[in-house]
C-alpha cells in the first residue's frame, strides 16, 4: 500500500467537490490501523488541496450528498463500471449506440468517445458512480438499479433517464435455507416473520450486502426482532457456516441459491435490477451541454433499443391496388407494423409492357412474433418474405426526453 499523486505537480481539482476521493466507512465497517492511518493522510492532502481551490469545493467528510454548487468544468463526465459483471455491457452497449469508447489501456481510468467530444468516459465501480453521481464528480453513469437504491438512498438529485438498458437482469430475493431445520416449512416473507424464534435477544440473523435497502425492507414489512451482517461477497455461504438465518442478495440465474441450498421466499423480493443510465439533476440544470448530451446518449439508446426487439420483414403480394392489399395485411393481428404496413408498387415487365401486379410490404415485427407473423403473411398471399434484422428506430421524440424533461421540472 502506498500513497501516489499526479505526475504534473500542479494539483487539478475540477470536480465540484472533493469528497467522493475520501473513503467513506459506515459505523459496523471494521477499520484496520492501516486504512485509519492512510484515511489520516488523505484528509490532510485534501485539506491542503481544497484550500487552493474555489470556495465552491467543500470538503464533505462524511458521505458525499451535501448539496454543493457546480464547479467549472468544461468537460461532461460519465461513469462507466470500471470492473464486474456490467463492465463489458456497458462498452457492448455504447458501441451498438456508434459510441466508441477510445480506452487507450484497461489499467488507464479516463477515456474518450470521438462522438461526444464534450464528454469524458470515467471508469468506477458501480458504487462509487452513484456515490460521485450525488458528489458532483460525475454527471452521467451507467449503474444497476440495485446500486442506484442502495447508495442514492432515495436522493432526489439522481435522476434515473432510462431504467431498461437491457442487461444486467438481477432481482433480488430474501432467501433461507430450505431443506432442514426450522425453516422446512417456511415459504413466505410472512411466515418468516411470524416465526416465535425471533425475539430481543435471538433475532433473525440476515447476511446482506445492502445495508441501507435490506433495513428498510425489513422495517417496511414490520419485522422487528432483526439484525444484519454484512460481507463483501460469496453471502450464500452465512447460512451453512451458521452465521446468518436469511440473506438478502442478487440472484440472476438463481444457480448460486441452488448450489448453496437456498430458496427464495415469497414477498422476498426487494427490486427487481438490471443496468440504467443515471443522471445528476445538478449537473443537467446547471452544466453547461450536459443536458444536449444526455439528450443525443438517449436518443441514441432508445433507437437502438427498440430496434433491437424488431426484424423488418418485406413480402410481395398480388393484388390490384394499394388499397385492396392493405385491407388483407390489417385483417392480420400481427402485421400491423410501427404505425402500419409500407406498401408500393412492384413494377413488372412483361411481353416489353410495364404492369403492376404484385405490391411490396415492409413491416416491423417482434422478433418474438415473427414466425406468427410470416405464417399470417401466407396467409394473406405473401410470398417471396425476406427478413432482415433492424439497427435502429429513431421515434419523433423518445418518451423518456419528455418524461426527463418533467422530472426536472422543465
Ligand atoms: N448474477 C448477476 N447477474 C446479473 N447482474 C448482476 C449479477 N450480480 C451482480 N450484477 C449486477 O452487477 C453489479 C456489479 O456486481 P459485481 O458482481 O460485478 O460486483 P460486486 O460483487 O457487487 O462488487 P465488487 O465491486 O466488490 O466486486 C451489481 O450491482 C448488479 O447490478
Ligand atoms: O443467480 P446467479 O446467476 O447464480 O447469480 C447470483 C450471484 O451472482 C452474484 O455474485 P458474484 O458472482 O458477483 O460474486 P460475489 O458474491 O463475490 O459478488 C450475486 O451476489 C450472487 O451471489
Ligand atoms: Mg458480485
């Protein structure tokens, strides 16, 4: 472990406060002597630092929502998952948006996007995206909703701009050990609760990573006799090694639970989590070009997005007029397209005569749909169906601009 500082010697501090790089302990976290010791040293950098910079920066030394004022960066900052599950996601994510994110080398933590040459990409961890999202030091991030509750704590300057990116499905369910013991029978919230085991002095035991949201559950649904531990990771293991009765955690496939001997109660569920595009509602009214950026990034999401769910399939289909083969195709449930059928004429030639005989249908459908779709196509005498997939549909307005835009009050 050792202390490092930037290579120019001319101390940078553009963010509007220095917090976030202050680490913040809650009061159950154990401290070792050394992390005490270079906490020590950092709040005195930072002192010493924050005393060269604008009054604007405060030093906020335990947590980092106070509101402070925006400082004058030019550049506008996005959060991107530095590591884990989401991290590659993220990338995957923005590069089918054509934002290519330019990272010279996975160690480096700041990179580009030649498409937005007004932001800046900063790779974090999801927690401290949020924890710098409600600092100031960030503006825009990519997060798991789960992070977004349980370190935004409800926090009225995030702004979540799109909930469903896609990726990163997890929920996350209050789980027990199923197949021995006292909790044999038990399959509900309720009827854990109800359990005469839990009293003052043997409450039920949960291992959780989410300190703040697994509390607020509990106490939500009145369950008093409770207390929480807390671990890193591998939480499945607390029940088996007798350290907790519940845990609360993410599941996605639900193959850890299985392995561990776990199963998931009813009313267990805490929320439902998969990756959103957050925002900081300082940072959109108040800095400069932020919120034209976060306007082109959604813009961009949802036309990719949506088409993701869609194939465009063309037909050809005899008929006399326009008119006459889009009466056929609406007859279909499954045909009706974006806002309905594309329908043009197809011109032949024959015997050295120009006629128009058949009529060419473009449509979007689900790709859930499709072969519905092609089999109602037949149906109507289509024939000749090519099927391709779709890149991007780009509405009038996203409905999450105008919902974005009331959010802040606009
Ligand atoms: N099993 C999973 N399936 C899908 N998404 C998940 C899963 N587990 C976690 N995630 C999402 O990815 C985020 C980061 O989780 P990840 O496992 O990468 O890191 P972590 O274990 O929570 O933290 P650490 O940074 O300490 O490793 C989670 O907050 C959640 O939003
Ligand atoms: O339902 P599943 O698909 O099995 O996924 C659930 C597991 O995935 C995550 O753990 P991760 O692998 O990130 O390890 P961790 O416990 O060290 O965070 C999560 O904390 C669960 O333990
Ligand atoms: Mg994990």
């Amino acid at each position: 472990m050792s202390i490092s500082i930037p290579l120019n010697t001319t101390l940078q501090y553009s963010s509007s406060s220095s917090s976030s790089l202050l680490p913040s302990f809650s009061l159950s976290s154990p401290i070792t002597s050394s992390a005490v010791y270079v906490a020590g040293i950092r709040q005195r950098c930072l002192r010493m630092a924050t005393s060269c910079v604008s009054n604007a920066q405060k030093s906020v030394l335990n947590g980092a929502t106070d509101a402070v004022s925006i400082a004058g960066r030019e550049q506008i900052r996005l959060g991107l998952p530095s590591k884990g599950r989401m991290a590659a996601d993220s990338l995957d994510l923005l590069k089918d948006c054509q934002l290519f994110v330019k990272q010279v080398n996975p160690r480096q933590y700041v990179a580009q996007i030649p498409q937005l040459p007004n932001t800046e990409v900063w790779f974090q961890r999801p927690k401290d995206i949020v924890r710098k999202l409600l600092s100031g030091d960030l503006d825009l991030g990519i997060v798991g909703l789960d992070i977004v509750g349980e370190f935004g704590q409800g926090n009225e300057d995030l702004i979540i701009v799109h909930e469903a990116l896609n990726f990163g499905d997890v929920i996350s369910p209050l789980r027990y050990i199923p197949n021995y013991g006292i909790f044999e029978n038990i399959k509900s919230l309720k009827e854990l609760a109800q359990m005469p085991q839990w009293t003052k002095e043997r409450p039920l035991r949960v291992a959780t990573g989410f300190t703040y949201l697994g509390p607020k559950f509990m106490k939500d649904n009145g369950i008093k006799h409770v207390t929480f531990s807390t671990a890193d990771g591998a939480l499945e293991a607390a029940p088996a090694m007798g350290i907790a009765d519940a845990i609360l955690d993410l599941v996605s496939s639900g193959t850890t639970l299985k392995e561990n001997n776990l199963k998931e109660i009813e009313g267990g569920v805490v929320l439902e989590s998969q990756a959103a595009l957050v925002a900081s509602r300082r940072a959109l009214t108040e800095r400069k070009g932020a919120l034209e950026t976060v306007h082109e990034i959604l813009e961009r999401l949802e036309a990719h997005l949506k088409a993701n769910g869609q194939f465009t399939v063309v037909a050809n289909m005899r008929g006399t007029d326009a008119e006459e083969v889009a009466e056929r195709v609406k007859s279909q449930p499954s045909l009706s397209g974006l806002q309905g059928p594309t329908i043009s004429p197809v011109y032949c030639k024959r015997d050295g005569k120009v006629s128009i005989e058949y009529y060419a249908i473009v449509i979007c459908v689900p790709k859930k749909a499709l072969y519905e779709s092609v089999q109602q196509l037949r149906a109507v005498g289509g024939s000749g169906v090519l099927v391709s997939p779709l890149t991007y549909i780009f509405d009038e307005e996203t409905p999450r601009w105008s919902q974005l835009l009331s959010k802040l009050g606009m």
